[in-house]
C-alpha cells in the first residue's frame, strides 16, 4: 500500500498559461494567473489585470464601446422626445 505523500496547502495554485504560481485571477474569466502572463488594463481610474486571452480579445477594456449599451438608449428616449415636441408643434 504507497503511503500518503504529503499536499503543501500554503502553495498558491498555478498560472495556466505558464505554471507558474499564480498572483490573482485575471478581471474577466476569472482564471489563475502570474504577474508575467497578466496584462495591465482598465480605463484612467481603475485598473485591472486580464491573462493574455482575454487582452487578445479585447475583453477587459474600459473603451466606448462599454458604454454603448448604457447611452444608446438614452439617447434614443431623448430622439423621440425630440420629435414629438418638433410634431405637436407643427400641428
């Protein structure tokens, strides 16, 4: 019967690009990353650290495009609130 081989709970688990130990998960797939694998990425204010994956598909930005869901409906409501006042007042 082998022994019991002993598990150093201390160690941190490994990067999955490179095996190294890991530092943190990365900001959008929560995978364990390295400070060599991870890309240092965000807007002006906060910044966040995504694995190499992520940064070649552009997830982890914080560019206009982030935004285009939150105003684009916005500015829509506000389109159509333009053109009824502009109808209402031609009638």
């Amino acid at each position: 019967m082998p022994a019991l081989q002993p598990i150093d709970s201390d160690a941190p688990p490994p990067c999955r690009d490179c095996g190294a130990p890991a530092a943190g998960p990365c900001a959008t797939c929560h995978a364990m990353i390295c400070a060599d694998c991870g890309a240092l990425t965000g807007g002006a204010v906060k910044k966040v650290v995504v694995c190499q994956r992520c940064d070649a598909q552009g997830r982890g930005t914080v560019g206009w495009r982030a935004w285009v869901p939150i105003v684009a409906p916005i500015l829509l409501g506000v389109l159509g609130l333009l053109i009824v006042t502009q109808l209402l007042r031609s009638c």
